[in-house]
C-alpha cells in the first residue's frame, strides 16, 4: 500500500475472533501499525507508547490498530498483560502483511529470513492513506503520529 491507496474493507479478526473492518472506523482517521512479534522489548515499547498516548490520540481523532502475525491467543495475553486498549489484529496468514507491503526479507545477525518490517499507516478519514512512516522510533511512536502535519 502507498500513500493515497484507500486500505481493504476488511482488516482481519481482532484477539477476541471479532471481524475487524475499516467502515467501522468511517469519520476517524485511523494509526496501523505493523508489528514482528508480541512481548519482544521493540514491540511491547511501541504499544506501551501508543497506550501510555492512547487518549491524546483519541483526542486528537485517531483509533490505533496493531497487525502481527501472532495468534488471537498470544494478543490477548499480549494486551492483558499491558493493559492495552487499543484492538490487535492476529494476522496468522499473513495476508495483511502481504496486502501492507510490510512481509519482506529481513537481515539479522548475518542471517536473511522474510519477516514483518515495523511500518506505521496512518489514514485520513475515509480510509486513504495520508503517511507512511517506516523508521519507527518505538519508545516514541505515540508523538511520531501526533507531530504529524
């Protein structure tokens, strides 16, 4: 997806195995971010970021969503345990991460795997892509978002 692209009607089920679709967010603009992995330091920094600002976000029209290819099982701990309030996306498929452009060949260690990129998508309020930030600054992606012009 790029910037302009409207996102799919349907985003996935959430952790509770509830269908997650974009109508259902239709006059709000709408944070996406796509994660590699539940209780890993980089991913939960950048939850607790988003939940630490989830009301100044709301304040400010937003509705956060995050997409990884965990179980709804692991989420739903993965929420629990840090008391986020915001919906998770188990995206076992990876269909999501395909459709995102965000399912890539990653190096680590030496080492060439495909993984999910951390990529943020931020939408407009009919669902259009306005920003896409891919240097996701993890402790500090809740202000990435709200410095946006």
């Amino acid at each position: 997806m790029n910037i302009g692209d409207k996102i799919p009607q349907s985003l996935g089920f959430d952790m509770n195995g509830n269908e997650v679709l974009s109508s259902q967010f239709a006059g709000k603009k709408l944070v996406i971010y796509f994660y590699p992995k539940d209780n890993t330091p980089g991913c939960t920094a950048e939850a607790c970021s988003f939940s630490n600002e989830y009301s100044q976000l709301r304040n400010a029209g937003y509705e956060i969503i995050g997409i990884s290819k965990d179980s709804a099982t692991s989420h739903k701990k993965f929420a629990e345990k840090y008391s986020l309030p915001f919906t998770l996306i188990s995206d076992v498929d990876l269909k999501l991460n395909q459709e995102f452009g965000v399912w890539r060949e990653k190096k680590m260690c030496g080492r060439t795997s495909m993984g999910t990129v951390r990529t943020t998508f931020v939408t407009d309020t009919d669902g259009i892509i306005t920003h896409i930030i891919s240097k996701v600054d993890t402790k500090n992606a809740a202000n990435q978002i709200l410095e946006l012009k």
